[in-house]
C-alpha cells in the first residue's frame, strides 16, 4: 500500500482530522475501567485479573511503535492507519468472543495482544505525516492529534457504561458491547484511512505553498538511538510521565485520603468528578502547552513542566492538605503538563533529528512511556502501603512518594537543560533525506 500523495488543491487542514480519527477511537484504552466490574462479577475474576488486558495492552503499545515505527515511516501512514483499525477492531471482536464463551484468555489475548498492537502503530501512524504537513508548526499538528488520545475516554467512558446498562452486566451483555465497540471503531478509523494524504515531494506543486522537503539536519532512526540527545529525552518523558501518571492512577483514592479528616471530607461523587477534571486538563494540555511550544521552543516549554511540575508537587507536599481548591489546582497543572508532554515530544524529536523517520524515533522513545507506567503506579502505591502498614493514614501515606516525584522531575529538568544539537556526524546528506536513497546507499550513509 503505497503512501497516497495529496493532489493539487488538497487542503493539509484535512490531515488533523484523519489523525483524530484514529486517535479518539484508541484513546478508548483510558476507559478500560468501566468494564472491569461486570467482568470481575461475570467471569469471577478478581481486581489484579481483571486488569491484565489494559496492562498487556500498553505494553504492547510500547513495544508495537518501538519495532514497528521504521515499517510506519517506509510503508506510510495510510497502512499504518489500516493496522491499527485491523489490529483494534480484531482485539474487540476477539474479546466480544471470550465474554460470549467466558473465556477470559481471548479477552487478554483480543484486546491486550492483539488490540495493543493496534495502539501502538495507530498511537504513531500520523505523526511523522502532520510534522511534514505543518513545519510551521509541529507543536499544534501533534497537539491536535495526541489531543485525541487524552480525550478518548471522555467519549468512550459514558458510552461504554451506557451500553452495559442496556445491554446487562452479564457475559452476553459484555460480549454485545465489545461487538459494538469493535464495528463503530472500524467505521470511524476508516475516516483517517481514506482522508489521509502526504505532501507533494516539490514545494512549486504545493496548493498552500508549504515547502515539503526536509528543513535542516536529518537522522535516521537507526543513528538517533547513538546520539546523547536521544536518550536525553528519554529521560526527560519517561520522569514527566512517571510523575503525572502517579497522580492519574491515584486520584479517587488520594484526595479521599487527603481531606479524610477535615471538616470538609471528599465524597465518592466528588472524587471521580475530580478523575473526570483530570481527564479534562490532560487532554487540554496537549493542544494548549504544544502549541505554546511553537511560539517560546521546546526546551523552554519543558523546563515549564519540570519546573512548574516540581512546584506544584511541592506545594501539595506543603500545604495541599489546608487548601481543597490549591490541591485540586496544582493536580490538575500537573496532569496538563503529563499531556502537553506527550504531545510536545514529537516536535521536539523534529527538532533533533528532522522529519526524515521521525516517526520511528518516536516509536522508539515510546518505550520511556511503559517505564513510566509502571514507575509512577509501583512508587504512589508500594509507599502508600507501606506507610498503612506503618500506621499512617491521611495525607501522611503520601508524603515520602511526593518527594520522590519531585526528584524524578528535578532530573528530568536536568537531562532537558543537558539537550543540545545533533553533532553534524550523524546527519544523512539531502538527497537521501529527501528522497530516500537505494539501499546501498543508505546504508553506507547511516554506516559513515
């Protein structure tokens, strides 16, 4: 499936919209929770069981746009939108089956395996393509696109749980949801397939006049992964991740705990209003801080995350318990910056590298997020028990692991401020660049 080029007249305003397709439809990963009771209920799972398909399933998101973003970035993002709607759609139906035949195995398999998969290649399929379209600004065209994971949810959760409510709880409800679930994703990813477009190779063929062609040094994927600046920004994702995530695992739990004993205690209602805020303010971040991040440049608007964020953690850590508005005001700053980072890292790594396989250095750096989610979940967690079993409770059970996320961001601030250019050794010459060479020759250009 060749990449399809945008003929004379296309619009690269129809782009984001494709990239949305698939984003919103993946972001349904985020609410995996709803189905996690009618499951433990109807399969007699227990909570750790009923869990492992979400878990499996970013895993393979990691893992999927680690190894597949050179495929993403040679076969272009018209298949990589066709896998990820195949591999997605599939793991629902698969798990459609298990529930009918209460076989939980095919869930984990459906929607962990085989659905992961299609996370990860659709998680990545347009990025690489909204940089090419939008060199004036790659913060807002990824901004647009991972806006729509960090809103998934907000669509899929109500949805999900109106249908379990007229459909039933039962094995047979359950394997009818996923069904549906399965069929309306597929429609709607099959928008971004068909809209999707690349730029035409010369600028003179160009309807809005937007120069195609790689601007600045170019790196391929292979020598990205030998550059400091890499692995820098490894770094600087996986803390901001690890950081804001610990919060988002936590949140119903935490400001219960942290406002157990005043006058003013938190209600269950309350509290997973507060989730639903948190949702709101992670997928703002993501159109609202990259976009800044064109206006005042990336590194910049990373130094306001890990700065801001260690603020703000240190404020909870200080006075977050006195004040319900302070702590809710600082949470949700600290899950904006958790999104704005997710989206601003494409355009960083654009930066670096140029937009030669951009796409597949961003597969790769993807990995820092499934460290992260494990990290921040196994900190807030493992010190909040030990702290019970201490005899602690309240906001005492999370004074240790706020520290502790304030480190992670003082050394995610650290590796940031250690950023600097590519050394000129790892760039690849223009015309390979641009065109892609023959194998031989890019070879021995990535072997110089």
């Amino acid at each position: 499936m060749s990449p399809p080029i945008a003929p004379v007249g296309w619009s690269r305003w129809l782009v984001p919209p494709a990239a949305l397709s698939i984003h919103l439809s993946i972001g349904q990963a985020y609410a995996w929770s709803v189905f996690k009771p009618p499951l433990e209920e109807a399969l007699g799972l227990s909570g750790t069981q009923s869990a492992l398909p979400f878990q499996l399933g970013i895993v393979m998101l990691g893992l999927s746009a680690a190894f597949g973003g050179t495929l993403v970035e040679r076969r272009g993002p018209r298949w990589a939108m066709t896998v990820a709607l195949v591999c997605f759609s599939s793991g629902f139906l698969l798990s459609a089956l298990g529930a009918a035949t209460q076989q939980f195995w095919l869930i984990v398999l459906g929607y962990g395996f085989v659905g992961g998969i299609g996370l990860g290649i659709g998680y990545i399929s347009p990025v690489s393509t909204l940089i090419k379209w939008f060199p004036d600004r790659p913060g807002m065209a990824t901004g647009i696109a991972i806006m729509g994971f960090g809103g998934g949810a907000l669509i899929a959760s109500p949805w999900s749980a109106q249908m379990l409510e007229s459909f039933g709880g039962d094995n047979s409800g359950i394997a009818l949801a996923f069904l549906v679930h399965g069929l309306a994703y597929a429609v709607f990813m099959l928008l971004g397939v068909v809209l999707v477009r690349v730029p035409r190779p010369r600028a003179e063929e160009r309807s809005d006049g937007r120069p195609s062609t790689p601007d600045g040094p170019q790196v391929s994927a292979r020598r990205a992964l030998r550059t400091p600046q890499f692995w820098l920004l490894w770094v600087v994702l996986c803390m901001n991740v690890t950081a804001g995530i610990g919060i988002l695992e936590k949140a119903a739990p935490m400001i219960t705990d942290f406002f157990a004993d005043t006058s003013t205690p938190v209600s269950v209602t309350a509290s997973a209003g507060f989730v639903a805020l948190l949702s709101a303010a992670n997928m703002a971040g993501r159109i609202g801080w990259s976009s800044a991040s064109d206006l005042i440049g990336r590194k910049n608007i990373y130094r306001v995350y890990l700065g801001a964020g260690t603020l703000m953690y240190a404020l909870i850590a200080l006075v977050g318990s006195s004040s319900k508005p302070l702590f809710v005001l600082c949470a949700l700053v600290i899950l904006s910056f958790y999104g704005g980072g997710f989206a601003t890292i494409p355009a960083y790594l654009k930066d670096l590298f140029g937009t030669y396989q951009v796409g597949a250095i961003h597969g790769r750096l993807l990995t820092a997020w499934s460290t992260a989610g494990v990290l921040g979940p196994l900190i807030v967690n493992w010190i909040a028990d030990r702290q019970e079993e201490a005899g602690k409770y309240g906001a005492d059970l999370y004074g240790t692991s706020l520290l502790i996320m304030m480190a992670l961001l003082a050394v995610g601030f650290a590796a940031n401020e250690l950023v600097r250019p590519v050394h000129p050794s790892h760039h690849l010459d223009a015309v390979t660049a641009e065109k892609g060479a023959p194998r031989a020759r890019r070879q021995r250009a990535e072997s110089a």
